[in-house]
C-alpha cells in the first residue's frame, strides 16, 4: 500500500515492532527540523533540533489528549494493575472474612 508522504517502510513491516512482538503497524517519516506531521487534525509533532542521536521534538495537542514518554506510561500502567490487583485481593479478603 502506498501513501503520499517523504518516507515510508511498507505497511505492517516496522523493524520495532517485530523486535518487540507487537504487530500494530507503524507509519516512519522522515522529517527535517522545524517540520512538522499533523495527526488527526489536531495534534502536531514538530522536528525542533537534531544533535546526534538526540532529537528534540514538540508537540501541540488539546489539554484532553494525554502526552507521555512511553516510559512515563509504561509505569503508570505497571502501578495502576498492581492497584487494582491489590484492590481484587482485598475485596476477596473482605469476603473471606464475612463467610
């Protein structure tokens, strides 16, 4: 599948995601500093400067959409089933308890 745009690795090959076992596909840009790509119209990822293997990005987006490093996320989403796990075994204590 082709698609209008500087760079793309063809759809459903994204060398990270078979390295991780993922299979969501991924579209790669390739992009210059200060350019820019727009997701769903309201969300704007910006090239600001390129040092080395640093790349310093921006990004515009409504206060509703959350914008995290995926690290960030992946800790949230580690402590909040933890909690929730957390939270299963004390209900299950509780009805333990109450019999």
């Amino acid at each position: 599948m082709r698609r209008n745009c500087r760079s793309l690795i063809p759809w459903g090959t994204n060398p990270r995601n078979e390295l991780e076992g993922e299979s969501n596909p991924m579209l790669v840009l390739s992009r210059k500093p200060k350019e820019s790509i727009v997701i769903n119209g309201n969300v704007t990822v910006s090239v600001l400067r390129v040092d080395n293997e640093n790349v310093r990005i921006g990004i515009e987006a409504p206060i509703e959409v959350p914008v995290m490093r995926q690290e960030i996320y992946n800790e949230i989403s580690q402590n909040n089933q933890a909690a929730a796990g957390s939270a299963e075994a004390k209900m299950k204590i509780k009805q333990l308890v109450k019999n």
